[in-house]
C-alpha cells in the first residue's frame, strides 16, 4: 500500500483516494482499454493476473540475478525478465508485448499519490518527501528517486520508514538521548528496526525482520481452515478453485479486521461454491490459535536488533507499532509482555 500526505498550517494531514481510502494497493494493471493504479488495478487482479504488477519494492533497485529477486520471482504470476541484470516487468498491453523497469511502476504508484494530492489541494504539487525501508541499499534509495522524478516529482529528501513513524508520534520533540524499537507488521513484510535519537537527530542502531510474514499469512491461515470446515461439511474441496477462494480471501481480510475490535464474527457468501452458500462463524481465540506461531515468530527479529546494537530491553524508551498487522490484539500483547508490560505507541 501507498499513502500520501501534506504538511499545511503546522501538521499533516494524510489525504484520502478517489474510492474514500487513505491507504492505496501499490498495484498497476494494463486491461484491454487502459493502465489502472490503485484499488480499481487491485480488484481487476484476480482476473487478470499476468498483466496486473505488485510487490514492486521487491525488485526496485535490485539486480537480476540477486538471490532475493529470484526468490520472489517464484511467487509472482507477471513475468520479470533480465535486461543487463535488471529486472524488468513484461506484460501485454492492447496485444503488444511491452517492458517496464521497477522505477518506471513505481513511478505510476508516485504519480498517483500526487493526483491525490493535487485534487484535493486544487493545484499542482511539485516537491515530497518519500519513506523506504531502513535497510533499503544507496541503489534502492537512488531508484526510488528516480521513480519520483519520473512521476514528475522533485524529491527533496528519501527518509526511513521507521524514522517517518517516530517522528509521526513527535518522538523527536521530547528531548533527551532515547532508544526507539518501531516494530513494523503489514501485509506481507515485517520490519523491526532499532533507533536512537539525540536532540532531534535519529540514528539506525539496527535492522531485522522478514520479508515475507504479513497480514496475507494470518489470512491464508484461516482460509485453509475455513476451506477444511467447508469440506467436511459440503464434501466438496474448494481449495483449488480461484474464484471461491478470492471471495473467501475477501471476506477473511474483512473479519480478521473486525476481530481486533469484536470476540467473534460471521462470515456469509451468497452462491459461494456451485451455487451453494458459505457461512462460518469465527472467534478471535480461533484467530489467535492459528496464528499463534506466527505471531510469535515475530519477537526474534525483537531479540535480534536488542543483541545487535548490545541494548537491553529496560533500555528501551519507546516501542511504536505501525502497520496494520499491530492493530491485532493479540500481537499488541505478546510486544507489551515482552517488554514487562512496557506500553506501546498505536494508532497510526
């Protein structure tokens, strides 16, 4: 996802889409007719899978032949292709094949976040500032600039993720010599970055994570389960039929979410599968018990970025939780308990 905000009267003010969204899919797509962005590329992806481009942070910046570049090659339906070891994204635009560098998508990503902006400013936008990850390479960082001036954008300045989330709770305007862990879960990535800040000047101690444990994983875990109950019941295996499983996909995204705030929630689809209709009821307790080991896996990354920058846990002054993954109850607890109870920084 991608989210744009402005800086005017003294604050910022994070900005809304077209479809009333502040987050936006840091997806592009090509049909037949045009080249969509956003929610609209997202929803059109099922069924049209080979021409619809995400995960574009994933290869920007990088080599062809990087170990991590292959990996996620295996997990992407578009093609990548090597162009003097860079990768390229190739897909078929109104029967013609064409190729797109990773600055070149993320650039439509860009230019659309400023059409937000410039929408609801009433005039055209020029200068931004733009987050990427704390471990991202010079390589990284120099290509996502030029993704920017391609969309038309001067950069004034590429600052770290952590470091934007930091400032968002006004960390650096109380004083002092502090360590910050910013502890970031969202829906494919989980970063965890160490930061220390001394009269207004943030330094990354260090960085850890893993670049593929999400909110799509919790999903996936429930899908599974879900799809094993439907199967028990109906004697029916739904499991490779795409369809079925992206209006599960849909509606499980929607109930994990409604779990953070309720203990238990429907989930109904009309005509599910042949006709037949869907409708299981899940608890949080449920939730949290197929994901626990998940959810635990996430504290290493904790101990590791302690170790690394020789910190122990009572040195720690603030934990911010971004992401959306961290609105999970369940999460928020196993962070605070490790921390002896230590209170987390929430809400963005």
């Amino acid at each position: 996802y991608s989210c744009v905000g402005i800086y005017q009267n003294g604050r910022v003010e994070i900005l809304a889409n077209d479809q009333g969204h502040r987050i936006t899919p840091s997806y592009v797509a090509f049909t037949e007719e045009e080249r969509l962005v956003g929610d609209a590329a997202k929803n059109q992806a099922p069924s049209n899978p080979k021409n619809t481009i995400f995960d574009i942070k994933r290869l920007i910046g990088r080599r062809y032949d990087e170990p991590a570049v292959q990996k996620d090659l295996k997990h992407f339906p578009f093609t990548v292709v090597s162009k003097d070891n860079k990768p390229f994204v190739k897909v078929n635009v109104k029967g013609t094949e064409k190729t797109f560098s990773p600055e070149e998508i993320s650039a439509m990503i860009l230019q659309k976040m400023k059409n937000i902006a410039e929408s609801y400013l009433g005039k055209s936008v020029g200068h931004a500032v733009v987050t990427v990850p704390a471990y991202f390479s010079d390589a990284q960082r120099q290509a996502t600039k030029d993704a920017g001036t391609i969309a038309g954008l001067n950069i004034l300045r590429v600052i770290n993720e952590p470091t934007a989330a930091a400032i968002a709770y006004g960390l650096d305007k109380t004083g002092g010599e502090k360590n910050i862990l910013v502890y970031d879960l969202g829906g494919g990535t989980f970063d965890v970055s160490l930061l220390s800040i001394d009269d207004g000047v943030f330094e990354v101690l260090a960085t850890s994570g893993d670049t593929h444990l999400g909110g799509e994983d919790f999903d996936n875990r429930v899908i599974e389960y879900l799809t094993k109950q439907y199967q028990r019941k109906a004697k029916v295996d739904v499991s490779k039929d795409q369809r079925a499983i992206g209006k599960l996909k849909r509606e499980v995204e929607k109930a994990k979410r409604t779990l953070s705030s309720q203990m238990s929630v429907r989930i109904e689809i009309e005509s599910f599968y042949q006709g037949e209709d869907f409708s299981e009821s899940l608890t949080r307790a449920k939730f949290e018990e197929l994901n626990m080991d998940l959810f635990k896996k996430t504290i290493k990354p904790v101990e590791k970025v302690l170790k690394d920058a020789g910190l122990g846990k009572h040195e720690i002054h603030d934990i911010v939780l971004v992401g959306g993954s961290t609105r999970i109850p369940k999460i928020q607890q196993l962070i605070e308990d490790f921390f002896n109870g230590k209170k987390a920084s929430k809400g963005i």
